[in-house]
C-alpha cells in the first residue's frame, strides 16, 4: 500500500498541515493580513493563484511579511509566470497541467514544482521528468477520491495534492488516502472574506479545516485490571448484561466499544482509542496541544502507521491513535 515516506522539508511541510488554502487575491496590500490569518488557523500555506494581476506584489508581501507562511504560486501556465513567481518569493510551484517548460525552469532555480495531471499518461510524463508529486486537479471532476485510489495502485511512488471541488463534505475522503501529501482547496479563504479582510473568519474556517482533516472518532475505551482473574470477572459482568464478549491475546471487548486488559497497561486507568484519517498527521496536530508520541508503541500494516501511544495521560486514561 502507498504511504508517504522520503519527504523533502517542503513536502513535509504540506504533509504536516495537510491542508493547501487556495487563494485569490485583489489587492495585494491584503497579502499580509490574511497571512497572519493563515498562521492563527493553524494552515501557515498558502498557494496564491495567478488569476489576477495582484499575485506577484501578494506573493511578494506575504512572503516579506509574513515568513512563518509557506508562500506558493498557483495557476502558472507558463515560463514566464513561473520567473514572476520565484522572483517574488514563491518557495513552490503549482500549475493545472503538466508543462515541460515551466518544469524544466522551476528546476533550473531549485524551486520545487507540483504540476497538475488527472490521467496515468500525465502521471507517466511527470515520473519521466523525475516528479513524484502532483496536482490531481480537476479533482472531483476527474473521479474525485476513487481515481486517486486507482491510480495508486500503479503508482505507488506518486504523491497527489488534490483540488479542485474539494469541501468541508467530502474532505474526509480524500484525508483517508495513504498518497495524499496535502489537499488544496478554497473553502478556507472564501473571497469575500478576504476582500472584505475579515481575519477572523478566515482564521476560524482555517482552525475548523485542520481539525476536520483529522476525521478524529471515538473507537474504544480500554479498561486496565489487576491480571487476568480480575479482567475475566469484568468480562463476565458485561457478558451478564448483554454485550457480546470476546477474548483476545491480551484483553477481552465486551462489544467493539470496550476493551477489558487482562494486566496493567498504559494509562492509569486505561487507554482512550481514537480513530484518525492519518496517524503521523493526526500526532503532529496534537503535539501543538503538548502531546508526544511514544514511539516503541507503533504498530505498523503493509508498511503503514496503523496504531500508535501518545502522552500525557486525559483524565487517567492514555491516548491511543488508530488508523481510521
């Protein structure tokens, strides 16, 4: 199964976040407020689009501005535009199709270049130009999360930045995807906020978004006991009351919701199991709540981070990520 290893700062970067905000910008005196609105969020990117005449100077200033923010071009369709972009500070470049020439520029300056394909002869011209990382744009158009899916399979080295008709509804989708580097999309910076600067809108839609990616739920709570007498007894109790009981190697589920540990375990009590989109993501979006991960818990499947501790303990109970 695909998953995302080997990853320049940048590429980490997007991962980390996971998120893409996708804008337009009038004015460029607005570079900065919305910069700053992309930091309190939580989304320090931003893909400024070359679809007005404001995007180079919004570039320029965000990117002056505000250097917390990983500042992008978008929509960049030729040579020429891709020499604006770098000129003005872009660190990245993003463009709807696959253009040899302004690839071929973007690494002549050592700027990373993320064409868009959504076919697997656009994937094959960019692997044959030493890309892994794309655009899969336009994505809902172009069969939304199932294509992507399907074009992993042949592709496993390929890493895909989806946009393109991507929303608050049908994000989790594409979240779940073990290729998916980050998402792109317009929600977050809707353009009447931004002409209006509303800030804290945008900031508030951008904190929403980063918490929505993380699809976090409720899978079980694990129950520590004093050794395997004590959690057989628990078990039985449940079983009295109805719940389908089942025994494992190490504890007992009195239904899928609670887990019954036949010895003391991590956590005080017991461990709190919480499902995620993607683990590495999810711990990296807890760590800015103070938590770490502990690492000698991981468990992995097909090469994929599929179980994984976290610390400190939440009411006595530990943190224990599951992959969705």
């Amino acid at each position: 199964m695909n998953t995302i290893t080997d990853l320049t700062d940048m590429e980490q970067q997007l991962f980390t976040t996971g998120l893409v905000p996708v804008v337009t910008i009038q004015d460029a005196g607005d570079a900065k407020g919305l910069g700053t609105a992309l930091v309190r969020g939580g989304i320090p990117v931003a893909e400024i689009t070359f679809r007005t005449p404001a995007a180079a100077d919004g570039i320029r200033t965000m990117a002056q501005e505000v250097p917390e923010v990983l500042v992008g071009a978008g929509t960049v369709i030729n040579r020429d535009l891709a020499k604006q972009a770098i000129q003005a500070g872009a660190r990245f470049i993003v463009s709807p199709g696959f253009n040899p020439r302004v690839v071929d520029y973007c690494r002549e300056q050592n700027v990373p270049v993320i064409p868009g394909i959504n076919n697997p002869g656009g994937i094959e011209a960019a692997l044959e130009a030493g890309l892994t990382t794309l655009k899969f744009f336009p994505a809902e158009a172009s069969g939304g999360a199932a294509m992507i899916k399907a074009l992993a399979a042949p592709f496993p080295q390929v890493r895909f930045m989806p946009t393109g008709g991507i929303s608050p509804k049908n994000l989790g989708d594409y979240a779940k995807i073990p290729s998916i580097l980050a998402i792109g999309g317009s929600w977050m910076v809707p353009g009447k906020a931004v002409e209006s600067r509303s800030w804290d809108e945008i900031a508030g839609l951008c904190r929403e978004a980063r918490t929505s990616l993380q699809g976090f739920s409720f899978a079980h709570l694990g129950i520590n006991s004093d050794g395997e007498q004590h959690s057989s007894s628990i078990a039985r109790f449940f079983s009295s009351l109805g719940f389908p009981v089942s025994q494992g190697a190490t504890s007992y589920f009195a239904s899928e919701f609670l887990e019954i540990m036949k010895a003391p375990y991590r956590g005080s009590h017991g461990h709190l199991a919480i499902r995620t989109h993607n683990i590495p993501r999810a711990a990296a979006f807890l760590h800015a709540l103070g938590f770490t991960t502990q690492d000698e818990t991981a468990k992995y499947k097909d090469g994929r981070l599929i179980a994984l501790y976290l610390e400190p303990e939440v009411a006595g109970f530990a943190i224990h990520l599951l992959q969705a």
